[in-house]
C-alpha cells in the first residue's frame, strides 16, 4: 500500500467525506478512530461520497477527472457546464471534502480519487467525458502532446482534427527522444485514418518512431505503406527508411523489400534532383545488403571503377553510393589504401554532419579512413562537428577510430565506452565492433570477458561482429595459455573471412595474431608462411600502420630477415599516425641492434610513446631493456595533446565548464582529463596542478 494510503493525508480525505455526510465537522479525532483501508475500499467509499453529492459537484468531478492534470478552470467549467457562481460553490464543496490539491488548477489529491469519479460513470459517459475533454484543449491551444494523452483513454473520436494532432504529437515525442510515446500516438491515428494516402503517410511515420526500438514492426509498416503509395520513387523513398545493417547483411525479408521496390524504378527514366537522390541511395543500399557475398563484393568494386575520377559527390546519395563501394574496395583489399583514403576524404569533405541518422556513408568512411591509416581524415571530419547537430554515439564511435588509429588506447577505451553508455540502437554494431578492438589492443581480460558475455545477448548477427567475437575468444585464451585454442579460434576466422572475400587484415587482424601465436608454439615454418602472405597483403593494401606492423613480425621470425626488416618497419612507421606500432617496433629494434647509444635512443622513444599511448607494459618492457626500472618518461610524453590544452586552460584560471565551452567538449570529459592529468603529473587536485602551472604550461606548450 503507498503512503498516502497508509494513513495519512488521503485516508484523513475519506473520513472527511463519511463526516461531512453525516453532517459533522471533521476533527484529527475521528481520524485516529478509523483503521486504514485498502485503495480498492477507499475508492469504493469515495464514490458513494460523491454520488450523494449535489449534480453541480459529480459534473465538475468529472471534468477535473477528465482533464488531468491538463486542465484549466476556466475549460474545467465550460467541461461541467457550469456558470462562474456554480463553479465556485462547487469547487468549495471539493475543497471541504478533501479531495482537491492546493493548486490554482483543480486537480485531486491522488488518483484514487480520480478512479473514484471514473467508476460512477458507464463507460459511454467517461469516454464522452474525454473526448469533450480533449476538443476544449485543442480549441484552447494546448500543446499536441496534451490533447493526444486524453484522445489516447477514448476508443474511437470523429473529431476531425484527431489525426492531425496526433501525428503532431507523435513528431514532439520524437524530438524528446522517446519513440515509444511516438509509436503508440501513430498507431492510435490509424484507427482514424479514412483516405489512402493518410493511411501511407501514417505508416510510414510509425515505421521511422520503430526504427530504433522495434526493426522487425519497421520493416511491416515499410512493407504495408509501399501497397499504398502510388509512384515507384515515393516507394522507394519509404524503403530506404529501413534501418540499414552497417556491419553484417540484412535480413532476407529486408532485402527482398529493397529488390522489389528497386525493380520498380525505370533505368531508363531520366533522373534528376529527388528521383536521382532516392535511385542513387537505393544503389547503394542494395549493393551494401550483399556485402558479405564474395561475388556481390567483387560486383561492387567493379561498379567503383566505373565512377570515374573523381566520382560525382554532389549529392547525398552519390556519396552514399561511394561510401559502400569504397567499403567493399576496404573489406577485399581491392584497392590501395591511399586511393580509398582519397575517396573517404572527399566524401567527408563534402557531406553534411547532420545527415548520419539515416545514411551509411559516415559510418562507412570512418571505418576506411582507419583501415586506411588515414587518421587526419577522420580527425578534419570530427573537427568540424556540431554535438548537437548527430547522435552523440556517431560522434564517440567515430572519435574511438580516430584514438585507435593513433594507437591512443586509453582515449579510444574512453570515447567507446561512452557510445556503449548511450546504446542508440542504430550504431550498437560500431559500438562493439570497436570496443571489441580496444580490448584486443590493451588486453583488458575483465573488457574481454564483458564483450564475451554481452555478445550471446545483444550483439547483432553478422560475419563482422562473429569475427570480432572470434578475435576475443582468441585473444582471452592466449592470455590464459590456451595457446592452441586461441590459435583454432584465429584460423577459423580466417577462413570465414577469406570464404566472404574478406581480406582486409587491418580491421580483422586474425593473421597477425596466428603468426606471434604459431612463434610462441615453436611453430616456425606456419608462422613464416603466414607472415609472408601478411606482408605480401600489407605491401598491396599501401597503408604504413600495417605494412610496418607486418614486417615487424616478419622480422621477429628466423630467416624473417633481422634487423635490416625492422628498420624498414621503423622507417615506414614513421609514416603512420599509429604511435602504438612505431612504439612496437621501436622497442623491438632497440632490443636488437648493436649499438648502446642507437639502442637507448630507440629504447627512450619507444618508452615515450608507449607512455603516451596508454600501454604501460610496453613502457615497462623498454625500461627493462634500458635496464633500469626508475627512469621516468619525459614530460612531453606525459599528457595527451588534449590534456596538454586542458592543463593549459586550466592554468589560466578557467572553471570546468568555462574549459568545456572553450573546447567544445562536455564537463565530464574534461573531468576526465584533468583526473588523467592529476594521475600523470602527481598531483593530489587542482590546487596543486596550478601551484605548478608553470610546468604545465610548458608540457601544454609543446
């Protein structure tokens, strides 16, 4: 029972109607001599209460309970048909009974009351009672959202403005973010929808409220409307609202839909402005639905070429389209990264940061600049963004890549958990394929063993998610010893990936990890094998993050070619904005050569980058090859460059907020910063951090 059941402020209400029938004034006394009663036998009392009320009384009883909490006194009245002098008695009567709220707009005390007037009605007189309810707040001009809350408690209205205003509604509940409220408000309207085209247009706006939080109800309603809308381009236009599998193949029944419709389209109508947009978005929705059929994938790297140079990018679509088959020339390696990367940037260059809701072009372009190692691209897109102009998760999700790139572990472990904390469905498939790379970069087996569990749950199901899940599995037995279980966990994603034509070993890293695996198994003539075909991969793809990390392990093999191949790797790292890499292969390096000074040098830089990129084992292990475990990394390496900025907006005096605004950043992330700071720099706060700016200063300014 709640607590205003339990005794006090509601039950004192009913005794005051038992009292006030009985013609005594109600004392604290009569309370204390009634025992407490459940809601069902309060309302029951209440509702005899009332019936022995004046009409003027139960009528403006029933007005308050029609309205809400949305009703006027003046709308109340007119409700209860009352005059100003009837009103007023009335409402003192309430008052004296103790069912009203202290409020200047007439609401009951609790909604007991409320279902104590409801069940002195029939059912035909409460839903008349609502709907007369709902036409005064919409002459009166309430919100949408209000007039829809009570047309939803009626069965059936034959105001002529219902469906308008909850189509009206629904579009504000989405705009709070809350699809749900959306839905429900849509599918009310179609119970009063009467011509064809309302009926489409409806079916369509209830398929974009469910496409996050119901894909299966989206993709019927989609199915639904096409019967009803009457060219092929509004058809189409209405398919392409289908959310759209970023990572893995769309469900048959989805693709069966994009086919029909697509055959509906005439080739050879001339196409321009909207119909060309929509044919062109359809292209690529198509050619990206068969993704991960090899022979589809070698179709699209064929349509690719026929684009031309440069391709048309002057609307969305064509940039939709160059964005899937610039993904399938990333997935099959087909072309050389710097003419994928050259693609991706002008694709950013030119599509607007509000349109990733819907589109795929964004998302896909991110991944190719990182495959890519093309971090600047991704850095000029994000340098341009509007917080609140896209999802926060695109923004996180493409801000792990770009740290990933960079080899920044611990800005990129950051940046994916925060898309994991807003879950938006529409990037769940990005959020744990990245976040599944960040666990395999830092080695995190609580990470790992999270994404593991979290995967027979929630994780979508796609060639690209299973190999990342493959991935960690390998990667979680390898640190637990289970060498050979996390070898046959790498091969069969290998073979998985290879069977869909999928090569591309920068985003499914499964060969470098067998090869360091068959080495530890002392198993030299496989992993010469396989770092041959890596490296042999890595010189076509062109691209220095890999390329350097294959002859690295080659390098690390007997007869991988010694040291001469490790200075080629530092040389072409030196390239790449992956530190993380260049860090690798400078600690191996300084390990191998002959010469003391070259070594510390090496050593020393590998030590700093490793710092800087969050990865303390490798810091750990350049200082024991250096041969001391005391040695601290300079101070350049210390912060992050966004840290550095932090420290330095901090040193001159600004608030959190202040610095927030300056960069463009929320407070929480410069909490975070300067809490990384604290750590880095050894000091207990704020305080300390700016008796010691000028120090700070000096990283900052470097």
């Amino acid at each position: 029972m709640s607590r205003d059941l339990r005794g006090q402020p509601l039950f004192l209400r009913s005794v005051l109607c038992d009292l006030a029938l009985s013609g005594h004034r109600p004392t604290a006394g009569h309370a204390a001599q009634v025992r407490v009663q459940r809601p069902a036998q309060l309302r029951d009392r209440l509702a005899g209460c009332l019936h022995a009320q004046p009409a003027p009384v139960r009528d403006l009883a029933a007005a308050i309970a029609a309205f809400g909490d949305h009703g006027e006194p003046d709308l109340v009245r007119r409700h209860a048909r009352l005059d100003s002098v009837g009103f007023q008695q009335a409402l003192r009567t309430l008052h004296h009974l103790g069912l009203l709220a202290p409020h200047d707009t007439p609401r009951f005390i609790h909604r007991v009351v409320r279902d104590a007037v409801d069940s002195a009605l029939t059912v035909a007189e409460r839903e008349r009672s609502r709907d007369a309810a709902a036409d005064l707040l919409h002459q009166a001009g309430h919100p949408a959202e209000h007039v829809a809350e009570l047309l939803m408690t009626v069965t059936a209205t034959h105001r002529p403005w219902a469906v308008r205003v909850l189509r009206t509604a629904a579009q504000a509940a989405l705009r709070r973010g809350v699809p749900v409220t959306a839905a429900r408000y849509l599918q009310r309207a179609l119970l009063g929808s009467t011509g064809v085209f309302e009926r489409a247009r409806l079916l369509v706006e209830l398929a974009v409220a469910e496409r996050d939080i119901d894909p299966a109800a989206c993709e019927r309603h989609i199915g639904q409307a096409i019967r009803l809308l009457p060219t092929a381009t509004e058809r189409a236009a209405a398919t392409l609202l289908m959310p759209p599998s970023l990572l893995g193949e769309a469900p048959p029944s989805a693709v069966d839909l994009l086919r029909r419709v697509a055959e509906d389209l005439d080739p050879a109508a001339p196409r321009h402005g909207y119909a060309r947009e929509i044919a062109l978005r359809m292209e690529a929705r198509l050619w990206h639905a068969g993704h991960e059929n090899p022979t589809e994938l070698a179709g699209a790297v064929e349509r690719l070429r026929t684009l031309g140079t440069p391709p048309p990018l002057d609307i969305g679509g064509a940039r939709e389209l160059a964005a899937v088959l610039n993904n399938a020339a990333v997935l099959s390696s087909a072309v050389p990264a710097p003419e994928v990367a050259a693609l991706a940037e002008q694709v950013v260059e030119r599509e607007p940061v509000t349109s990733a809701r819907v589109g795929i072009a964004l998302p896909l372009v991110a991944v190719a600049l990182y495959a890519a190692d093309a971090a600047g691209g991704i850095d000029t897109r994000l340098s341009c963004e509007q917080p609140a102009a896209r999802p926060q998760a695109v923004v996180h999700v493409e801000n792990a890549l770009l740290q990933l790139a960079r080899g920044r572990l611990t800005q990129a472990r950051e940046q994916a958990d925060l898309a994991a904390e807003l879950d938006d469905a529409d990037w769940r498939e990005p959020t744990a394929a990245v976040r599944a790379a960040v666990a395999m970069e830092t080695g995190d087996i609580q990470l790992i063993e999270r994404l593991l569990e979290a995967a027979g749950q929630r994780w979508p199901d796609s060639l690209g998610l299973r190999a990342m899940l493959q991935l960690l599995k390998a990667s979680l037995d390898a640190r637990r010893g289970r060498g050979v279980h996390a070898l046959d966990s790498l091969l069969a994603c290998g073979r998985q990936l290879e069977a869909a034509g999928w090569r591309n070993s920068a985003l499914y890293p499964w060969r470098p990890r067998a090869i360091v695996l068959h080495h530890r198994l002392r198993e030299p003539r496989p992993a010469l094998a396989l770092a041959e075909e890596e490296l042999a991969w890595a010189r076509q793809w062109a691209a220095p993050a890999p390329l350097g990390r294959a002859l690295r392990l080659k390098a690390l093999l007997p007869g991988g070619g010694g040291v001469p191949v490790l200075r080629e790797s530092a040389e072409v790292l030196r390239g790449s904005a992956n530190t993380l890499e260049r860090a690798r292969t400078l600690l191996q390096l300084g390990r191998t050569v002959e010469s003391g000074k070259e070594a510390k040098a090496m050593l020393r830089e590998a030590a700093d980058l490793a710092t800087a990129c969050g990865a303390p084992w490798l810091t750990e292990r350049a200082y024991a090859a250096l041969g001391t475990t005391t040695t601290a990394p300079s101070a350049e390496a210390a912060l992050t460059h966004s840290e550095r900025k932090v420290v330095s907006l901090a040193g001159r005096g600004l608030t959190n907020q202040e610095i927030a605004d300056e960069l463009g950043v929320s407070t929480r992330a410069v909490e975070k910063h300067l809490t990384s700071c604290y750590r880095k720099l050894g000091v207990a706060g704020r305080r300390e951090l700016l008796a010691g700016r000028s120090a700070a200063g000096a990283f900052a300014a470097r």
